[in-house]
C-alpha cells in the first residue's frame, strides 16, 4: 500500500472464504490482505485509523506468514535442502524479502539443514545398496548441496572403504545372473552396472575381481 494523503480508518473486515485470512477494506477503497492470527496484533478493525508505516508492516506480515505456509506444507511432504525451498518459493510468487526472511528463520529453527538432509539421503540409498559414491554427489548437487557440506557429510557416512564394501556385495548379486555367461562377458556387464550406479572406476574393478573370485569359490 502506498500513497496515502490522510491516514484512512478500516471500513469493512471480512473473512476470506476457505482460508485462515481477512480481506480488510479501507475509507480509501484501498484493501489489505491479513492472516487471522495477525489481525488482532495489527487492531484491525472497523473504525481504527492505518497509516502508511502500519499498512507496510501489515503486508510484509502477510507475505511472510504466507510464505511460511507454504514452506511447512512442503516440508511436511519431505525434507527440502535450502535451494530446493527456494525454487519452490519464488514458483509460488513469493516476494524475495520474505523469501530470504523465511529461510534464514526456517535454518535457525533446524527445518532446513543441508547437512542433515544430506545424511538422511545418503543413508537411505546406502542402505538400498545400489548408489556409488558419485552418483549420490551427482543427486545432491542437482539438489542444491555445496561441495563442502557433500565432502563433510560422504567423509562420515560413506568412506571409500564402505562404498567398496557395498560395490562387492552389489557385484557378487550381480555376478549370479551371470553364471551362463563366459567369464570375460560377465565382468563386462556387472562392472558396467557399477560405473552407471556411480562407483569410481577403481572400485567397480576391485568389485568385478572379487565378485569373479567368489564365483570361482575363492575365498
């Protein structure tokens, strides 16, 4: 709201049908939009006068505490990192200042956490046995994640060490599909299948070696 030569007093409140907010009308014919929680902190109601300052304020709630609505219906579905938050936001034509409001609030009261997000995403594909290490930097790039909260985070969760682990008892289920095969073109198909599920070349062939042994009833 901007413009005003005089204060101008509410002339009508009313609810807003199906949603938690008011639509407050003013002498003026300007109108606001207001959350319900909201309206008795602004004394919004017929007869009170609102000057430019308060009508500022009461829009800058608004955007924020719509903003936050729909923040904490996405993260209700899912955990979001912070880019993610922010895409969806401004998809939503939410303002910037409230944006970046909303998301420093949102960080300090630990619903956005990139770090925590990408623990939780690499615990859960680890546990399906099927993601190489570059494969889960790939996903959480895509998804917003720094280079080094990815570092941080794969360094406590997922070392060379226990992706190799991993790689072996993905090759050797692997490798059992096979058993029809000729040896050379077994090896052929199941380091193919680690080098698309993100495993580093050296891991998929020490893999592929240990999957063949077993195959071969070495210990």
């Amino acid at each position: 709201m901007t413009g005003f030569e005089s204060s101008p007093v509410v002339s009508v409140v009313e609810r807003v049908p199906r949603k938690s907010e008011y639509l407050v009308k003013l002498s003026d014919g300007s109108e606001i939009r207001v959350l319900e929680n909201d309206l008795g902190r602004f004394g919004l109601e017929v007869g009170a006068c609102v000057d430019r300052a308060q009508a500022e304020a009461i829009d800058s709630a608004y955007a924020y505490g719509k903003a936050r609505q729909a923040a904490m219906r996405l993260l209700k579905v899912r955990p979001r990192t912070e880019v993610e938050l922010r895409k969806q936001l401004r998809a939503r034509k939410i303002p910037g200042a409230a944006s970046n409001r909303l998301i420093e609030d949102l960080k300090a009261e630990g619903h956005v956490d990139d770090r925590v997000f990408a623990r939780l995403w690499i615990t859960e594909k680890i546990s399906r046995g099927t993601h190489g290490r570059k494969l889960l930097e790939h996903q959480l790039r895509a998804r917003g994640i720094t280079r080094e909260v990815l570092e941080e985070v794969l360094a406590g969760e997922y070392s060379v060490e226990a992706e190799t682990g991993v790689a072996r008892e993905l090759a050797v289920k692997r490798f059992s599909r096979f058993g029809h095969m000729p040896e050379a073109a077994a090896r052929r198909r199941v380091f193919g299948h680690l080098l698309r599920r993100g495993f580093a070349s050296e891991v998929a062939a020490d893999a592929v070696d240990y999957a063949a042994g077993r195959s071969n009833g070495e210990d």
